[in-house]
C-alpha cells in the first residue's frame, strides 16, 4: 500500500498523504558524497542499488535493510517489489544480496512488453 501511494504521487484511493512535491523531493538524488546517491530515505544509485536488479530504470527507488528484507519501486513501469525475508535467523550467517536482485530481475522482466 505504502509503495503504491508513492506510485500514486502520494495519493491512495482518492486521499491524499503526501503532496506530490514531497514525493519528488524524496526520491530526488541529493548531492553525490562518497558514491552514494540517495534521496531522503530513499536508494537511488549507490553501492546498495544492487537491489533494483539489472532491469528496473534509472528513476527507481528503493531500500533495503540488514535482516535481508528490501522495497524497490519503479515509476517508469508502476511496479514494486517487496521482499521480507530474514537472513539472521538461525546464525547472521547468510548473504541474501545476490538473491535480492535476482527477485528484483524476475519481477521487472515479467512485465516487460517485448
């Protein structure tokens, strides 16, 4: 719900919770300091972008976090992906990145129009 009120401009079944100008500058890169490109909360293009995959675009956004789990969201093709997960449990042990983009690939390529 969360992902496609942002899709929606900050809009969720006709009620507005953000303004759209909100949404723009949250998901705006911010000044690039030590190749992070993030906007206010927001991924854009940093080391952790790895996330979005290879297939969503430019103006995708996202965020991930320790445990595994990770949002993206592309307005260019309405999508989001959600991924809960938890790479902590039973040791801290286990590498989730790879696999957190290879959800992002088969989520973007499936709706992709050839």
């Amino acid at each position: 719900v969360f992902a496609q009120m942002l899709l929606n401009k900050g809009e969720w079944r006709g009620v507005r919770v953000l303004s759209p100008l909100t949404v723009e500058r949250m998901t705006e890169i911010y000044p690039k300091v030590g190749g992070s490109g993030r906007g206010l909360g927001w991924d854009l293009d940093s080391d952790y972008a790895t996330v979005r995959g290879d297939l969503f675009g430019p103006t995708s956004y996202g965020h991930s976090g320790y445990t595994g789990t990770s949002v993206w969201i592309d307005p260019e093709t309405q999508t989001s992906v959600v991924f809960l997960t938890n790479r902590v449990h039973p040791d801290d042990k286990g590498d989730i990145i790879a696999l957190r983009s290879k959800v992002a690939n088969v989520v973007a390529a499936s709706i992709r129009v050839k």
